[in-house]
C-alpha cells in the first residue's frame, strides 16, 4: 500500500540557523544547534495512488494558503522524482499546536511529510538522506530527522548539509518551556526576514562569532555545564534578533509580553529563584531551558505575567518517525 504516517517533532535552536548561501537548495550560511521538543509535533499521512485524478493537502481544524499548498506540492516532486512514480497524493496533518499560536510549524511539517512521503512512495532512505530532503523543504526541519540534542553541519552542498544527533533524548533532563504570548502571529516570514539580513552589516560579524560560541555550546554539552549552555543561548538569540532589528526596514519580532518575560527570567535568575535561560525564535513567543528540576516552579512564576497565553513543557523528545495510527 503507498500509505504512510510519521510524527515529527519541532526543534528550537541553541545556535540559530539564520541566511541561506543558496535560495533553491536552502543551504544555510551557518551550522546550527537545536533540542527536538516532545509536545510540539506534527503527524502527517500522505498516500499515493494512481486513481487519485488531483491531490490535496489539509491540515486539521485550520485553513491552508495556496503558498503553503505549493511549498508542500513542491516537496512530494522531490519525493516522487527520487521515487520515480507521478501518482498524485493525498496528505493530512496535524499539528499538537494550534498554527495561530506562532510555534513554528514549518520544521516539525516538512520533517513529517518528508519521512511519511518517502515511505509512501517505496524509498528507504538513511536518516542523512531524509534530513537532506526535509532540508530542501525547510531548512530548520532537517534538525527535526534526528534524535534529542542535535547537530546540523552547514556544509557546502546540497550532499552535505544535513543534521546528526550529538546526544539522545535522555542524555541530559532539560526542558523547554514555550511561553505563548499574546498576538503572536509573526507578520514577517524567516525567508523574507532571511534575505534581509544578508545585507546587513552586523551579520557578517555574527557569521565571524559563530564557530567560537558553538565550540563554547558543544564543550557546555560535552560536560553539562548548565551555566555555559545558556549563556550561549541566550548570546546567540539577542545576537540574531539584533541583527533583524537593524536590517532595513527594521522588523521587530518581541512585542511587550516578550520583553516583560525576559525581564521576569533575569530576575528570578539573578535573585537565585529560578535558574532559566530565553531564546526566540522569528515571532514573540519566548522559549525557557531549565532543567527538569526547576520546570514546575519556574512555570508558576512565568503564568503570573499578564498576557502570557499557555505555556507548553517540552523534553528533548525523538526525532521523526513512522508510526502505524493513520490519519486516514
Ligand atoms: O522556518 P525556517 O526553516 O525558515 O527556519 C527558521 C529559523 C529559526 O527558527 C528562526 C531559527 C532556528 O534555527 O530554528
């Protein structure tokens, strides 16, 4: 049967992956570092069949745009010339996070679609060459083949620019906490956002900083030195959303909830409260590390902001995989 279903989890990055060298084959300007989450996570069945005569795509209980129908169009060609079939397909997803709430949906979408497809359409594929095609959908979701903490390598071509895990799920008992803040659809989408940050003059100097800060975020990992870790993480998310603010025009992703989150982190940090550390993602929405210890008391605290929406609690969770529930 050409059916399949996969789970795929979303990721956030430590070191953000920010500027493609290469629009088409989205080959990113930078290696990157990132946690699979374990309650943010897309399931998506696709089938293939020869008496399909058109194919479609739907996401449960949301709308899709022909923009993102053509983006997942684009991939299942991928997929269907590496496979060497033209049958049209039929996908379904769903998401364990509303769309509206602004967690990035596309790395946990692509990284689905892309392990459910290939095993619709016959491929057996190595877990490098699915993240090489989930890649080529999304950038970030080839950080959302592989397990726990993981590692995507920039390289030079499409060939070796893929994602490994550096450690398993269980290798360190962190969580993210993902604060949901009010209005956070983000108006200006990463790849638009992207372009206009190559022209910017800070971000050759990110580019210049990065190779140091991820050899300080492997050695935090390498010894679990929780200190280290969110000094860098926090580094890299001030760094990449400093350079957004001053690309031309300026676009500002934090809105007022955001800021007042971080100023509440700080505080509980250095009043030797809550030991937790920010990074940001392309919207307002506020990620949290700690460890696993400190989750429920560091929750409590951040829920009493106003404006603060839910909060999800996410472990470093498995990267994607088949599973045998189909949607349809
Ligand atoms: O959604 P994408 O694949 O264009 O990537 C966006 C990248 C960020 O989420 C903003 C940063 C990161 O490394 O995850």
């Amino acid at each position: 049967m050409m059916k399949a279903t996969a789970k795929a989890p979303a990721n956030i990055g430590f070191i953000k992956y920010w500027g493609k060298r290469d629009e088409e084959l989205r080959l990113p300007l930078n290696s990157s570092i990132s946690i699979t989450l374990s309650n943010c996570f897309t399931i998506t069945t696709v089938k293939f069949s020869k008496n399909f005569k058109r194919g479609s795509f739907k996401i449960v209980g949301e709308e899709t745009t022909k923009k993102e129908k053509e983006r997942v169009l684009k991939h299942l060609d991928r997929i269907r010339k590496k496979a060497g079939i033209n049958f049209k397909a039929r996908v379904l997803s769903q998401n364990s996070f509303p769309k509206k709430a602004g967690i990035a949906s596309s790395a946990s979408g692509f990284a689905a679609l892309t392990v459910a497809a290939s095993k619709a359409a016959g491929l057996k594929l190595s877990q490098k060459e699915l993240s090489i095609l989930a890649r080529q959908g999304s950038g970030s979701a080839c950080r959302s083949i592989p397990d726990g903490f993981v590692e995507w390598k920039a390289g030079s071509k499409n060939e070796n620019s893929y994602s490994q895990s550096l450690y398993p799920p269980t290798y360190w008992n962190l969580r993210d906490l993902v604060v949901v803040v009010k209005d956070p659809i983000k108006k200006v989408g990463s790849t638009a956002a992207m372009k206009l940050s190559l022209k910017n003059p800070y971000f050759k100097k990110r580019l210049q900083q990065l190779p140091k800060r991820i050899k300080k975020i492997k050695k935090a990992l390498t010894k679990k030195d929780f200190a280290l870790l969110g000094e860098m993480i926090e580094e890299d998310a001030v760094d990449f959303h400093a350079i957004i603010m001053t690309s031309k025009p300026p676009i500002f992703y934090w809105n007022k909830v955001t800021m007042d989150i971080i100023h509440k982190v700080i505080e509980l940090r250095e009043e030797g409260i809550v030991e937790s550390y920010f990074t940001i993602d392309a919207g307002p929405n506020v990620h949290l590390i700690c460890q696993a210890k400190d989750a429920l008391s560091l929750k409590k605290e951040i829920q009493k902001i106003k404006g603060v929406q839910k909060i999800i609690v996410n472990k470093p969770a498995s990267g994607a995989h088949l599973i045998n529930q189909h949607l349809f």
